[in-house]
C-alpha cells in the first residue's frame, strides 16, 4: 500500500513507528497492564491504548502537592465508549452507572461526540471495566485513536422513519470502519491469541491505520446538531416528501489549532456532491482511504484531513474519490441549517411514544450536594424500557417513553429538581465546555469547572436586557484544540493560562460559519465588561430573527479586522500602521 504523503526529505514522526511495530494494536499492553507493580505505562504503549479508547492521564490538581513531597503523580486513565449515534439501552445504562461508582471517578461524563466517559480509572481496573462493559454490548475500540471515532447522528430516531434510517446508516458507517484488528479481545477479553493461519490484515487501515484522527458526522436538516462542517466526513441528509434519498457529502471539517501557530487553524468542510443512500459506505470507505494515502505522517499538527484537502484542493480530492469509488457525485441539494439546539422538555414522537431532552450542563453526570443527578438517572433506567440518547450537545434524551412510563419519569425528574433544568436561560441551554483541568493533560485554562460562574455572569447582562430567552451559543474550552467546539460558537473561550482566554465571537448559530478572534487574551471578568455594551445594542438594534452571531458579525466586526480590547469601552479595530518614512 502506498502512502504517498511523507515526503522523502522529512522522516515518519514516533507515532508512525509505534503503529507499525505494534502488530495491529496489540503491543506490550497486555504485560503492561498486567503488571501491578508501576501505576502507567510506556511512552509507547500511552500512545497505542488510545486506539483502544483510553488516555493516561494524572489528577492535576494534586500535581504542586505531590512534586513537593517527593511523589510521583497521582495517574489514572480516562476510558471512552464507542456509541455510534449516542445510543443506549436503560441495563446498558445501569451497568455504566455502576461501574462508575466501583471502578472510576464516580461520575460519568457525556461528551461532545455522543457517549460517556470514565475518569480516575487506575490502571488494574481498567480490565474489569472493559469486561464490564462488554456484559452489555459495550466497547471503547477505536473511540480515540488515529481511526474513524465516534460517528455522530441526530438523536431521536423514533420521531421518524427518516431519523431510524438515518440513524442506521451511520451505525452501519460505524461497524464497517472499525478496525479488524482482535487486539482489543486478546488484551481486554481474553480472547485466544491469533496464532498460525493467515497473517490477520487491516483491509481498510492498513497496517499503520490513519495519520491522524478521523471524524464522521450525519445531519438531518434543518438541525445541525453534529455540527457536521467540523467533521472530516459529513453526510447531509436529503429528505423529499418525508423519504430520505441519499446525502450530501462534505468533507475535511476540523476545528484543532495551536495558539499563534498560523499553519494550523479550524477549517469548515466542503461540500462535494449528492450520493445516493446505499452509496454511504462507498465514499467513507474512498474518503478514509485517501487521506490514509496521502494524509501527512511526518507531522501530527499537519496530518488531519482538513490539511490534505487544503494543500491538495478539493478538486483534486473529489477526484480521487470517484475514482476509489466508483461513484459519480451529483450536485449537491440545497440544504438549510437553522438550529444546533437540542429539543428540550417532552415531545411526541410518530411512534405514539414520547422523548424527554434533559439538559446536562457540560454533560457532567454525578451526585453533588442538593443536585443527585446521577442518582435520578439511575432511577429513571431501573424503570424505563426504551432507550438513553446522548446528545452531541452533552445532553440526554430519555427516548421511546410509553404514556404510562411517561408520569412516572415526570415525578422522578420532578422530586430530584431535575424538571426544572429545562427552564434555565438559552444562552445556558447552548452553553458546552470541554474537560479540561484537572483530567486533561493539555488544559492551560479551566473550562467545565468555571463553566457555571460564567453562564451566571453573563446571565444577569441577558435578563437585564430582557434576552433571557434567545438561545446563544457560548462554548469554552481549556485549549486550543477545540473539543467543545469553540470556533463554531456565537461566544467563544478559548483557554490560553490560568484565567486567560482568547476570546471569539460571530459564528453563525446554525454552525455554518467559524466565529473571529476578538481579544488574544482576557480574562472572564473583562471579557463579560466588554460584551456587556454589545449585549445590551444586540437587544435594542437586532433585525427581525437576527441571531447575535449574526449581529455581531453585522454591526461589531467589520471585514478582515482582527479586534482589541482597550479598556472597558468595547472593541476597538488595532491602530492602523503608522505609515513608515520612505527609504532615502
Ligand atoms: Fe478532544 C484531545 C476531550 C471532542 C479536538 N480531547 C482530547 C483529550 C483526549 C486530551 C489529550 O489528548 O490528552 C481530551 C480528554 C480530556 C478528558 O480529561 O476527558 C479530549 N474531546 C474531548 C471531549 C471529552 C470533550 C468534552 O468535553 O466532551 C470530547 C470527546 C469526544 C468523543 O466522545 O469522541 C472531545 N475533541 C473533540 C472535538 C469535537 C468533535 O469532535 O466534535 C474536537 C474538535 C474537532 C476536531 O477534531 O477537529 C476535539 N481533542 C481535539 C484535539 C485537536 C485535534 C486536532 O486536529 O488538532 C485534541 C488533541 C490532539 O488530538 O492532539 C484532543
Ligand atoms: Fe483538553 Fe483542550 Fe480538549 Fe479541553 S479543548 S478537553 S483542554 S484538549
């Protein structure tokens, strides 16, 4: 197989090696993990376990204290479940809840892709997690990893035939782009080791599997929930009288960037062309391919899709597809966006049976003092038949509810407080944060933790302006590499250090246009001071329908400025250059 990427001049990065080496994932993980006697693993292997859905990570937190008392760090691993779709059934929720509670943090966490995650999981724990889980169907294969992730799809699928199609083409996505590899069973499952026969092979990944990362997203418009032009792959679907007749295919979506590195940037996808529904599996399989072929592995802040189609085109790259494919794109359909917000509250679905969308800020699921919210959860599985959705907004939906399960769920919700969640501000209903501190090793900021704090903030500006309603997108996140979502927000914090972010406003609601940067760096405080005044014009000065991402871009960023806070008068464009004097 040819990867014609690495150019001769510059050598593969570590990463490539440790892939190859690996035979297919498996390593030295399982006599790493076996062994009692050291709380990590290897630099090599703390790579490889990514593919199997977990990270090593260390309490940061407790990182000062014990440097000062002569201590190694306090290591633990974050593992991810793979749940295309979001999908899960109330047992397969129960058993999470419990090994939560006996092998993690406790508490799980919904992400920005639609499934849980464990923190605080030590390192002999891990094994009796995985088995856990595989008890009810559940695995972490390929939910990190330089693979096709967590493929996203709109929650709901009882609400129309289209959803459960929809829904089903992305599973389908999803198992036909996992890897082949039975590592993940010898190491975790005990699983007999391949030995003898046919050498095992990759068909589709290959032996090195992937430069990088790789995301998939599927959208039913007009919501764009996945927010799918931040995906590497997209698929659009065209819906005509109620009949879903194939997809429009983006592709080379991504959003991670180093501060004050402009060879690296978010990038909206392109749009290549309408396909036919069974045509799905097709343009994944060409897609994946050719940027498995000609991504970039000498440099792993160069080597997402997003890079390979902007240095290529994606003239050339839509070529490269239909000739891998066999596939001819048509034009692509016109499609319009108008939200990404969850539907909160109940809802009735085609079925008969109705939906719940709950509100779960940062989609942090865990029992504090005054809020047992993991505890509600737990009782709301033990009685529910349908299923748990997870939402690509870290919410939950408690989906397929019958009318007589309906009362029941409404008096939980109701005696732990949970009914009233939906009723907060919009601009807290479209509020995301990432992780960060103290579990992510890459955080220079806070995110999740002073999440609350600044919704409040901001909150008091929006009542007083009388905009406790209007839904805005403020997402934050505790770095650059932009897991929430950031660039994509009408109001986006990007952490920088402690208590310092860059600040960036404009994105179109509907996810189809990147926000700009405003200020490289401010704190909250200042930044809540700045955006008051543009709060309080949105409120008084706003067009009909006008979405404050819309108002800003409109009335407060004029074209190819980048702005500065001066103080607390507003946003100033930078000083012109001063003309310089001619050479004599
Ligand atoms: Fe992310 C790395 C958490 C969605 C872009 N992300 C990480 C790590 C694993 C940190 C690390 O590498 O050591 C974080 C673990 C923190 C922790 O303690 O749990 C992390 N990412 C998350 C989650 C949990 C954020 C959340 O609060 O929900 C999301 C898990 C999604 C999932 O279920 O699969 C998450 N990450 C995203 C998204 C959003 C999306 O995919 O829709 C992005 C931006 C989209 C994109 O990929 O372009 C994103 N994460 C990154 C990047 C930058 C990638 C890049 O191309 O530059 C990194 C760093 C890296 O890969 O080197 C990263
Ligand atoms: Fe960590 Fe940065 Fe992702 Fe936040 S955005 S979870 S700080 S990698």
């Amino acid at each position: 197989m040819s990867h014609e990427a690495a150019p001769a001049s510059k050598p593969l990065v570590a990463n490539e090696g440790i892939k190859t080496a690996s035979r297919h994932l498996r390593g030295n993980l399982k006599a790493e993990f076996a062994d009692a006697s050291t709380a990590t693993v290897s630099a090599d292997s703390e790579q490889l376990i990514k593919f199997h859905g977990t990270y090593q990570q260390d309490d940061r937190d407790q990182r000062v204290a014990l440097k000062k008392a002569g201590k190694d760090k306090a290591y633990s691993f974050m593992l991810r479940v793979r749940l295309p779709g979001g999908k899960a059934t109330s047992q397969q929720w129960l058993v999470l809840d419990q090994l939560a509670t006996e092998l993690a943090s406790p508490s799980l966490r919904l992400t920005t892709r639609q499934t849980f995650q464990f923190h605080g999981v030590l390192k002999g724990n891990m094994k009796p997690l995985i088995q856990g889980m595989h008890k009810v169907l559940l695995d972490s294969i390929a939910a990190c990893g330089d693979v096709n992730r967590n493929v996203m799809a709109p929650v709901n699928p009882e609400q129309s035939p289209v959803l459960e199609q929809v829904y089903q083409d992305a599973k389908g996505w999803s198992d036909y782009a996992l890897p082949k590899t039975r590592a993940y069973h010898e190491i975790w499952l005990d699983e007999e080791l391949v030995a003898g026969g046919e050498p095992e092979r990759e068909p589709m990944y290959g032996d090195t599997y992937l430069p990088r990362k790789f995301k998939t997203g599927f959208a039913v418009p007009p919501s764009n929930d996945v927010d799918v032009y931040s995906q590497d792959l997209g698929y659009i679907a065209i819906i005509e009288d109620g009949k879903l007749l194939g997809y429009n295919v983006t592709v080379g979506g991504g959003l991670g960037m180093s501060h004050g590195n402009e060879e690296t940037f978010p990038r909206l996808a392109d749009t290549l062309g309408f396909i036919a529904r069974e045509n799905v599996n097709k343009i994944g399989h060409a897609v994946l391919t050719t940027q498995r072929d000609f991504g970039d592995r000498t440099n792993r802040r160069h080597a997402r899709l997003k890079y390979t189609i902007a240095d290529k085109g994606v003239e050339w790259f839509k070529a490269e597809v239909e000739k891998r494919s066999g596939v001819t794109f048509a034009p692509a359909r016109p499609v319009t966006f108008t939200t990404i917000q969850d539907p909160h509250g109940w809802h009735k679905n085609a079925d008969g049976t109705w939906f719940y969308g709950l509100h779960i800020l940062s989609g942090r699921i865990v029992d504090r003092a005054g809020w047992p919210m993991k505890t509600a959860l737990r009782e709301i599985a033990q009685m529910h038949r349908g299923d748990f959705r997870l939402t690509p907004s870290q919410n939950l939906t408690i989906s397929g509810v019958s009318e007589k399960e309906k009362p029941v769920i409404e008096a939980i919700l109701a005696r732990y407080g949970l009914d009233k969640e939906n009723e907060r501000s919009g601009l807290r209903l479209n509020a995301l944060s990432c992780v960060a501190l103290p579990t992510c090793g890459l955080a220079l900021a806070e995110s999740e933790r002073a999440l609350p704090d600044l919704v409040a903030r901001f909150e008091s500006i929006l009542d007083e302006a009388g905009l406790h309603e209007d839904a805005i997108s403020l997402r934050v996140t505790g770095c650059p590499n932009g897991c929430a979502r950031p660039y994509l927000a009408e109001i986006g914090f990007v952490g920088k250090a402690p208590n310092k972010y860059a600040l960036y406003l404009g994105a179109a609601y509907n996810g189809t246009r990147l926000n700009r940067l405003v200020s490289p760096s401010i704190t909250f405080e200042d930044a809540v001071k700045l955006l008051e005044p543009v709060i309080k014009r949105y409120a008084k000065e706003r067009l009909p329908g006008e979405k404050f991402g819309d108002f800003c871009e409109r009335e407060i960023l004029p074209k190819d400025a980048t702005f500065h806070f001066v103080g607390h008068g507003g946003l100033v464009p930078p000083p012109a250059p001063k003309a310089s004097a001619p050479a004599s």
